[in-house]
C-alpha cells in the first residue's frame, strides 16, 4: 500500500526582510502565498545564480532572447514544468499556459497546481516574462 503524503502549514522569511514591530522576528508568510513566491522564485532563478545550489533555477531567461515563437513557447513550458517538479516538492503541476504577447514582446505565464496532500481545489499563479537588457 503506497503512503499517503499529507499536507501541513507551510511557512517562508518574506524577501522585504522586514521585522514585526511587536516581537522583531523577520515578518514569514505562510501556505498559499508561500507556495506561489516560491514557485515564481524558482523560474525566475536563473540557474547557477545560488552559490551553494547551482543547479537551482531555471534555464527561463535564455529562452527569452530567441525570437518570439510557439516553439520558444513550448520550450518555456518544459522548461518551467521541469524546475517545478525538480524542486517544489509541496506542489503537483495540473497545467502550464504559455501565452506569447508578440506586441509587447512577454509571455504571459499561467501555472495551474495543486498543493500535495492538502484537500483543495486547484491554485492558479500568474505572472508575466519579458527579456531584460
């Protein structure tokens, strides 16, 4: 009988490194919102970035500076479902939309994925990529 994986909270260090004016512990986040900043943290994370994990990121951002096409886009979707499933471990990916915006030269990114273990529905996050100079 395999095991069954259940869900506790979930708790991060907000990146604004703010502290809580009552006790001066660094401000966290928790479930939901952590889950979704580490997501969009991971594919933004280009890989060798980290200095003691470079293997961790994505290859994301070298696909932006190809030209625009559903096959850069398909590229971006592998390479997001990749990163995912290689380090979030609290997350099982449903869906990935990949939505090139050629006017405005961005990708418009929807990743639909459900919490492991926990009993609700489905998430969404969204966010948008665009090539930096």
């Amino acid at each position: 009988m395999p095991l069954e994986r259940t869900s506790k909270g979930f708790k991060d260090l907000s990146l604004t490194f703010k502290s809580n004016p009552l006790n001066q512990d660094l401000i966290t986040i928790k479930n939901d919102t952590a889950i979704k900043r580490s997501l969009r943290n991971l594919v933004l994370t280009y890989t060798g970035e980290r200095f003691y994990n470079p293997e961790l990121g994505s290859k994301v951002y070298r696909l932006l500076f190809n030209p625009m096409s559903p096959i850069i886009s398909d590229r971006i979707k592998d390479e997001i479902e990749r990163t995912i499933l290689l380090y979030e471990p609290r997350v099982e990916v449903d869906d990935i939309f990949v939505d090139p915006n050629f006017d405005n030269n961005e990708y418009n990114i929807s990743i639909k994925y459900r919490v492991v273990g926990a009993e609700v529905t489905s998430e969404n996050l969204s966010f948008v990529l665009r090539a930096t100079k």
